[in-house]
C-alpha cells in the first residue's frame, strides 16, 4: 500500500488487477522529484490508452524532507516552471523517503547516485528495480518499449542491460539539483525531467 498525494492507492491485486507504482526520489521532494512527479503524470495521461493495462500511480518522496511529518509545498520556482507547461503542482506537499513506500514500488528512479543509495540502504532487494532518471530511458532504448511485455519482465531486462551487475550509474544520468539557482536553472532541469518523463511514457506503453 502506498499513500499518494492524490489518495491512497494499492500496489496489490485488486478486482483482478494490481496497480504499477513508479517512484521518484530526490532530497527534498520540493524540486526535482516533485516535478518528475506531476510531469510523468501529464504525459502518462496523455497516452492514457496506449499505459491504461498498467494501472499506473506516480509517486514522488524526499530523503531529506523538512517540515517533518507535514511536509511542505513544492518550490515556488518549481510551480512556475511547470505552470508554463500547463502542469499544476499547487497541491504537492513533501515527504520523506520511507521503507514501505520504496518497498511498494515498481520501478524507483532516483535523481542522483545518493539518492539510488539511499533506496538501497532501506530495502536492498529493490537495487534491481531502482535506476538514475536519465538511466532508465537510456537503458529503455537499448531493450525497446515494453509493449505486451508484462512490466517486471521489462525492468528486469533493464537491469540486465546494466551489465550484469549493480552498477552505480553515470553521472551523466543524474539530474542536478536546482535548489538556490535562478529560474532559468529550474526551467533547464524542468526541460531534462520532460524529456525524460516523455521517454519513459513512450516505453511503457
């Protein structure tokens, strides 16, 4: 079970169907994975026929939340920025990274090799299923769109694309965090979390 800002929701079996979460995580769960969040989501939406057998829940968590067990709203500059993509994040509020929310997960991308770490040291059996953002759509390209595959069966393939063995990823899969930058560093990171977010609903369909 997994409570999403939009209600709770089931990764288990339900009425002969099991909902796929995807989880992002950065520190704070204000910027990055805040906004991979809701984006992923618009694009999700947008194919809706082509993703609908999935079920699919995105989630977002933070491994440094302030705010405690409240949280707190998303970066005034990280509304702004998807509000010019026509992406409401007024209701994201923060929270932090926890067992049973990583171990509910189907797929984790992680914004920075840190973060991946962090996933690991919480649940170290779902290493397999957790991948850098930029990670899972470069890895997504050299296995092909899932298409009738079920979705464990992708991800696996997507780990075995990483070579055979726990790699920690490239920095060039990472997101930088635009926290204390300018605008025009959130619009930058907002630019590399929608291609990716679109990537990424391009393969699960």
């Amino acid at each position: 079970m997994i409570e999403c800002p939009m209600g709770l929701m089931v990764r288990q079996g339900h009425a002969g169907y099991r909902r796929t979460v995807i989880l992002f995580v950065c520190t704070g769960n204000t910027c990055r994975s805040a906004m991979a969040e809701a984006v992923l989501r618009a694009r999700l939406d947008e194919r809706d026929g082509d993703v609908s057998a999935l079920f699919p829940v995105v989630a977002s968590a933070g491994t440094e939340v302030r705010g405690g067990a409240d949280g707190v709203g998303a970066n005034l500059l990280a509304v702004e920025v998807l509000a010019e993509r026509g992406i409401d994040l007024d209701g994201h509020v923060s929270r932090s990274l926890t067992f049973e929310l990583v171990a509910g997960a189907d797929l984790v991308v992680a914004m920075t090799r840190l973060h991946q770490a962090a996933v690991s040291a919480l649940d170290p059996t779902v290493r397999a299923r957790t991948f850098l953002a930029g990670e899972v759509v470069r890895l997504g390209g050299q296995v092909g769109p899932r298409e009738d595959r079920p979705l464990d069966e992708w991800i696996r393939a997507l780990d075995g694309a990483r070579g055979g063995h726990f790699t920690a990823g490239r920095v060039a899969d990472e997101v930088a965090d635009p926290w204390g930058e300018p605008i025009d560093e959130y619009r930058r990171c907002a630019d590399r979390l929608d291609g990716i977010a679109t990537a990424l609903a391009r393969l699960l369909a």
